[in-house]
C-alpha cells in the first residue's frame, strides 16, 4: 500500500538523495512521474518469511551462474516515463549493476507478495499500474505475484516471441513448480511457503447429516 503523492517534483538524482537521507524505519518510497511517494512501512511475518525464502531459493538456484537475486533495496527504472523508479518485494539482476549505485542494471524477474490491500483493496488500482511499469521494462521476462494466505502464485511471461503472453499463468497447490527455465530456477510453492501454514478450508455440512455432507438444496 502506498501513500498519494505529495510535495514538490524532483529528479532523478534529488530523489536518490532524499532516499539516503532517511533513516531505515522511515519505510520504502518510490519515484512515480517525479513524485516521492512512500509505501506503507511494515510487512507482516508471512510476508517477511516468504520473501526470504524466495531470497534463499534464487540464490541457491543461480549459484555460479552471472545472476544473482536482489532485494526490495534496489530501484527498478521504469523506461517510460523516465522519472520512475519502483521496487519490487524481490527480483533476478543479471546484468552488471553499479555496486555503489541503487539502480538494477537488468532485471530479468521480479516477485511481488500480495496483500489484502492490494487484491480488491484501496490501492488495487495502484498496484496494476505498477505491474505495468514492471512490463515495460525490456529485460525483464517474468513477474510472479504470490499470495500469502493461500498455497498459490500468478506468473505473467513473456512469449518466445518477446511479447507478453495473453493470459497469466496460475500456479495452484504447494506441489505446482515455478518454473523460470531462462534463469535455470525451479521450486515448488511448497519450497516458497517453507515454515508456514495455511488454515484449512471449512467442509460444508447439512444439518439433516452433521456426520456426512449431502446432496444439497436445489437450487444451490
């Protein structure tokens, strides 16, 4: 969740500034057309566990190889409009990025974990503009949303062709693979739930049977 945008317009460079100038509880911000707009501090603990998990599968997976994951610190630079920067829960850098910079130099995935908030909440509006800008970057082939309450995952890809692929494709169980086959990264949504439980689901029973669900009413 974010704030609205507020105080002056800035640049590139002011806002980074303005970045390193704030202490580390002060939360995250982000660049949108010049406007610093601040994100919600704060996260819960099944958000935190499964971005470090996700963070501990990458870099085992990309272990040797020239990419390497990032984390929610590094700035993504969105091509159009040039004055923004976004940043993602956590991503896949396999470029040569500046080591004393904030920037990523050329993303390939990045993975957002959802929020009640933002699936059919206040900011739901804000936060598909942002997938947006996460697919107008060039380098980037993947955008996985994960969902913290239930065992299941949502990938946006880009085709052989380049182009971004109609529909999404669902990921559904803890048994379903995320599968990234040009980074060489596959797990299980069980690997990216690890330590975590999931409430189960209410069985529907009839009154006329509280042992065993029956048929039930027409019309339902």
């Amino acid at each position: 969740m974010s704030e609205a945008p507020r105080g002056p317009l800035v640049t590139v460079a002011e806002f980074y500034a303005f970045v390193r100038s704030q202490p580390r509880e002060a939360g995250r911000f982000e660049l949108i057309d010049g406007f610093v707009v601040r994100l919600m501090a704060g996260a819960t603990w099944r958000h935190d566990r499964i971005v470090r998990n996700g963070l501990r599968l990458l870099e085992a997976a990309l272990a040797g190889s020239r990419c390497q994951p990032f984390t929610a610190d590094i700035f993504i630079r969105i091509p159009t409009p040039a004055d923004r920067r976004r940043q993602a829960d956590f991503g896949v850098e396999c470029g040569a990025p500046d080591e004393d910079g904030m920037e990523a130099d050329q993303p390939r995935a990045v993975f957002e974990v959802l929020s009640k908030s933002n699936v059919g909440g206040s900011d739901q509006f804000d936060f598909l503009a942002k997938i947006e800008d996460f697919r107008a970057v060039p380098s980037i082939e993947a955008i996985v949303l994960i969902d913290p309450y239930a065992p299941q995952a949502l990938m946006h890809r880009r085709g052989p062709d380049g182009a971004w692929m109609e529909h999404p494709e669902p990921l559904i169980g803890p048994e379903a693979m995320l599968d990234l086959p040009m980074l060489g990264v596959r797990f299980s949504l069980a690997d990216i739930y690890a330590g975590l439980k999931f409430r189960p689901r209410p069985m529907l029973v009839w009154p006329d049977d509280p042992e065993e669900p029956s048929a039930p009413p027409p019309g339902i």
